[in-house]
C-alpha cells in the first residue's frame, strides 16, 4: 500500500470537503471531524497509534481509509492499519495500528482510495517525536570466554560476593568467571558445582548471622552487579531514573535453579534495602517453566508489589523472551512490565503511596544473576532431576532515556 500512497494527489482541497476522486464518488463529500495521534509527547522507538473521526454527505463504499504520514523529506511513512469500509452520514472513528517513529517532525492527514484514486482530506496536522536515547546497550559480541565487560568503555559489570547477606541464597557461591560470552552474540552465566575449595555461603539453622557464612558452598554461579561491592565499596557504575530497561534471555528448567535481571537504587550501599528500591524486571523459577515473575519491592515497609505472569501457550522460560520494564519516574509516574512488548502489569505512583517517592524517583542500577536454591523456602534447593551446568543465556541488555510504553 505504501507504494500506492507514493501517488497521492499532489495538494489537498482547503476546507472540510475532499477533492473529488472518481465519478462514482463525484456526489459524495468526506469530512474530518478529528484527527489526533494517540501519544501527547511521542518519543523514538515508542510505537503509538493515530484516531480519526469522519462522516459523509452520502454512502460512500472506499477501498481503503487511512492515517497517512510524510515526514520532513517527503517521503511516506504512514501508519499501518488501512481498511476498506463504507462511510455514511453517521461518524465513523477509525484507530490506525501502532507504529515507532524516528525523532523529527511529521505531517500526517486522512486520506481514502475510490476507484485506486486516492484523495487528501484536510486538515494536515503535525507531531513531533523527541529524541529517546539509548543510555545503556550491550550485545555481547566478542570471543568465546571473553568476561563480561567486552565491549564496553569502562566496566559496567562487577561480582556480588555477598559476603554478609549470602543475598538470594545460602548454597551457592558468586563467581566473575562463571559469566562468560559464547562468542556468538551472547552472555552465558553458568551455574555449577565447581566451587572454590573452603567457599563458605550461609549459617547453620537457628544460629545467629555474624560477620561470616559458616557453611560451605554446595554450588558455583554468578551475579553480576552494576554496584562496585569489592572495589568501591558500592559505588554504581551505571545509573539512571526512569526509561526503558530491557533484557532478551532464555533461562533454564529445573527447581533450585531462580534466574533474575532486575535493578535495585544506586544508592544501595547507603539506604537499605527496601527503602533503597528493587525493580524485578523478570525472575523465573526452574520448576515452574510457563511463569515469569515480576515484582517491585520499595518503602520504609516494603510494599511487596507484583505476582507470577503466564506466558503464552505453548511457550516457556527456556525460550527467548525480551523481558522489560517502562518506568516514568515523576511524582506521578509508573512502571510497566511487559513481555516481548506486551504490557503485563503496571504499578501507579499512587497505588505505591509513601514507598513512590522514597523508592523509585531516585536512579537504580542493574543486576543480572543466576540463583541456585534461597528465598526463605520459595525456591527450594535444586533437586536429582537438576541438570548441572545450567545456563542463562542473555543476547542483550538495553536502556532507552525515556519509557517506551
């Protein structure tokens, strides 16, 4: 169709009437009662749609009835969605597919085609999309074995040792060199039984926690943290408040086995947590391969936001997925999970209450880890169906300045 819109008549007709296409339409008028795109402030790479509202003086049956765009050279950029349909006196509102623009401006305007001529209808109105820029990108190319900053300017990628918290587990100890590329495009973090001799990784039940573990690792793995634990004393190599944070991975099966990407706020080492803000972009469990879960935890008392999403029929957490998360950072804000650009849950800032403004105004940063057993009992420790090494594999991870849903 876009090459049939490249002979759109070369000016429109002042006024509400069209032009007159064709004998069969010559009697017949269209008027625009309204014409909008569907986004206040459009951003790049954020798809939006465009609403019409039409009537005519008589019936008239049209080949196709469209949204058309033209951007600062000319050239046709419409929105996908054109149908045929009959339009009468009555006002017919017609909604376009969506559709992502580059950053400029653009013309756009109804137009309609009767006997393959297309006409114009005023009137040609414009929308500016602003500029969106990619703050964060990383796609892992580079040679099998590779560490996971290659590629990057600076590191972005530091270990978690959790030395004190024995974070998302009690058997499993943290390793860089458990995350490495594949070298075709991917970060594989791998979780084993490669442990390093003496590793300690939690305390005995019913003791008290003190300053170190007093139990010895059962299994090797990674995390990887933004946050410079053993180099900076926490200090986040990458922040940002808001946008848009996406991850595309597959995560492996088998129970015990707890993938995540998620952020927490940079000011981690010096707020605690859940104060500081925890955004679960996506954590699957191994033993339960059809669900995604995707949580928030904020506030002075954590408001323990989110529940498991299913994903569609026949799909699993073992195949790719884009996982992502839309965060507007304002006082009125939100956050948007989706699923391969499916929105599947949002948390308001006023739903979150008091926990919006102490939790997530401030920038977070990312973590990407491969938990093996943990979480008070949630989890479970792995089980003889188990298969060692497991892999979470990542293709990418990304970040837009602004949302993108």
């Amino acid at each position: 169709m876009a090459a049939r819109f490249r002979v759109l008549l070369a000016s429109a007709v002042l006024g509400a009437a069209t032009l007159t296409a064709s004998p069969a339409s010559a009697a017949v008028t269209v008027t625009v009662d309204a014409l909008a795109v569907g986004n206040s402030a459009p951003v790049a790479a954020r798809p939006m749609t465009a609403t019409a509202k039409v009537h005519a003086s008589g019936t008239l049956a049209v080949q196709a009835l469209t949204i058309a765009v033209r951007d600062s050279a000319g050239q046709v950029v419409d929105f996908p969605g054109a149908i045929a349909t009959t339009l009468t006196t009555a006002t017919k509102t017609f909604t376009t597919d969506a559709r992502a623009y580059p950053a400029g401006t653009y013309t756009y305007f109804v137009a309609y085609e009767v006997g393959n001529v297309w006409t114009e209808l005023t009137p040609r109105k414009t929308f500016t999309v602003a500029a969106n820029p990619i703050t964060f990108d990383q796609d892992f190319s580079g040679a099998a074995g590779a560490g996971p900053n290659t590629g990057l300017a600076a590191p972005a990628w530091f270990n978690d040792p959790c030395w004190h918290q024995a974070c998302t587990g009690s058997i499993a100890e943290y390793k860089l060199d458990h995350a490495k590329l594949d070298g075709q495009g991917h970060l594989v973090l791998t979780a084993d039984q490669n442990v390093t001799p003496g590793a300690m990784c939690g305390w005995k039940p019913g003791t008290d926690h003190g300053e170190e573990p007093d139990l010895p690792c059962r299994y090797a793995t990674a995390r990887l943290t933004m946050l410079d634990w053993e180099g900076n004393d926490g200090l986040p190599a990458w922040t940002q408040a808001g946008g848009h944070l996406e991850a595309r991975m597959k995560a492996p099966l088998g129970k015990g086995l707890w993938p995540a990407f998620w952020t927490v706020g940079g000011n981690n080492a010096q707020v605690d947590w859940p104060a500081s803000g925890e955004i679960d972009v996506m954590e699957t469990l191994g033993d339960h391969p059809t669900l995604v879960e995707q949580h928030a935890h904020g506030g002075l008392e954590d408001i323990n936001f989110g529940d498991s999403t299913p994903l569609p029929e026949g799909e699993g957490i073992d195949d790719w997925h884009t996982y992502a998360v839309d965060w507007d950072a304002g006082a009125n804000g939100y956050i948007k999970w989706s699923i391969d650009g499916v929105v599947t849950r949002t948390l308001t800032a006023a739903a979150a209450g008091a926990a919006w403004a102490q939790s997530f105004r401030h920038p977070h940063t990312l973590i990407l880890n491969l938990a093996v057993g943990g979480g008070d009992g949630w989890v479970g420790d792995p089980d003889a169906d188990t298969v060692f090494p497991a892999q979470l594999v990542v293709d990418h991870v990304r970040a837009y300045q602004k949302p993108l849903a």
